[in-house]
C-alpha cells in the first residue's frame, strides 16, 4: 500500500500543491495580521474614513452627547474629522473642540477642512489617548468614533478620558463591527474599570454608540 509522501506526487500533483501551499500560508499570515495588528487607521486610506457608517450618524451621537454652546469637548482619533467638523459648528464662539490623535496627518486633515468651512473653535494636539495633554477635569463632555479598538490598551485610554472629564461630564463611545470592534460587553468592563457608568445606548449591538458618566457628585 502506497501513502502519498513528498515523494510521491507525480510531477503535475506537484505544480498544483506548491500554489496551493502558498496561497494558505499567505491567507494564514494575512488573518494573523488582520486580528492581531494594532497599527493606527493608515491615513493613505483617509477616504475610506469619510463614508458614513450605518447606524453610527451624527444625529445619534448629537442625542447621547448633548452639547452645548460655550462646552469645552473631547474628541479622540477624530481621522479626517466626520463627527469634529459637525461637533464643533454646535458649540459656538465660546465653546471649543480638543481633537487628538496619534497620527498629525489626520489632524491636519481636520484643520484643512475646518478653516474651509470657517469652524473656529478645533484645537488639535498629537498624544497618544493613554496619556491625555490636559488636567484632570478640563471636560465637560468627550466622544471616540471607532477608534477604542485601535488604541493598544483601550482600558488605559477610558481610565486616562475619565480623569480629564469634569464632575457631571459625560463620554459617549461609538463602535461598529470592523476588525477592531470593541463589543458592548467589553466596553462596559472598560468603563466600570474607570469607574463610570453606563446612562444610555442608540444602535444594534454591531453598531451602537454608548454613553457613560461619573458617578453623581463624584469628584475626579
Ligand atoms: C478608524 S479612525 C476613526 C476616525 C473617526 N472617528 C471616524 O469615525 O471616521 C481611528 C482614529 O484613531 C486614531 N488613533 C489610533 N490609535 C490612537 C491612539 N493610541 N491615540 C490617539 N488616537 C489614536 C487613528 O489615528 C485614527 O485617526
């Protein structure tokens, strides 16, 4: 009885293996790469950013995050600037819009767009969200669009948004299904870690925006 050992396959059985081989060790790597790489959104991919995503719309992170005119807000990874551009034309002459991210060309993106439109009140800074720029409590309100998931230690960066937030502030997360989807579930685990609470969700569970808060009367 013959078994099919390297040295069996005909020549032909052999042209069709190698491919074949090849073709499942490229797959392999790339699925590895795919779940495991925590690289920053590549900006040469900007435009992908500027097509709205199903569920996660501005009018439903308007109703969780409920600016005000005069507020000072957070927003983390902004990319190109989707929900910074319409956050900040609410919050008036007196109110201001942090923008940070890791990568400058995405704030720049911001910036560019922003005096096209003459919206004044953005100021960007690049820091890493686990190590914020500002003082405890500078916040009244901050906001992450699909961005939780990218950042290496998504725990730090709730822990590091909780402390800049003011007493009585309020976090609202989006996450959509993408590959580096935070699950609700997860993010609740992140958030009481930080010690905020969840007050409300819009959006099917693969797409959702949530919002937390401090405890009533907590101080930072
Ligand atoms: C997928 S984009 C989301 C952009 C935008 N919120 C939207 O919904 O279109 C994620 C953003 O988070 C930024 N980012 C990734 N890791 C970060 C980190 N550790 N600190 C700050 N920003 C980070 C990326 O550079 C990118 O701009």
């Amino acid at each position: 009885m013959s078994s099919k050992t390297g040295d069996d396959w005909s020549p032909r059985q052999r042209s069709v293996k190698r491919p074949v081989l090849i073709a499942a060790a490229a797959a392999a790597a790339a699925a590895a790469w795919w779940w495991t790489d925590s690289a920053p959104y590549p900006y040469a991919q900007h435009w992908l950013l500027d097509l709205p995503l199903p569920f996660l719309t501005n009018r439903r992170l308007d109703a969780l995050l409920a600016v005000r005119p005069g507020e000072r807000v957070l927003e983390v990874g902004p990319g190109t600037g989707l929900q910074a551009l319409h956050v900040a034309g609410g919050l008036g002459a007196g109110g201001r819009l942090d923008i940070v991210d890791i990568q400058q060309p995405m704030l720049d993106h911001v910036m560019r767009r922003a005096a096209a439109t003459k919206i004044s009140p953005i100021v960007p800074a690049r820091a890493d969200a686990r190590d914020l720029p500002f003082e405890d409590g500078s916040f009244d309100a901050a906001y992450l669009v699909t961005a939780l998931g990218e950042i290496p230690d998504p725990g730090a960066a709730m822990r590091e948004i909780r402390r800049v937030l003011k007493p009585g502030g309020r976090l609202v997360v989006g996450e959509f299904a993408d590959r580096h989807y935070v699950p609700l579930v997860t993010l609740l685990g992140y958030a009481n870690a930080a010690g905020l609470r969840p007050s409300a969700r819009l959006g099917p569970p693969l797409a959702y925006f949530a919002r937390f808060e401090p405890p009533s009367g907590d101080a930072i």
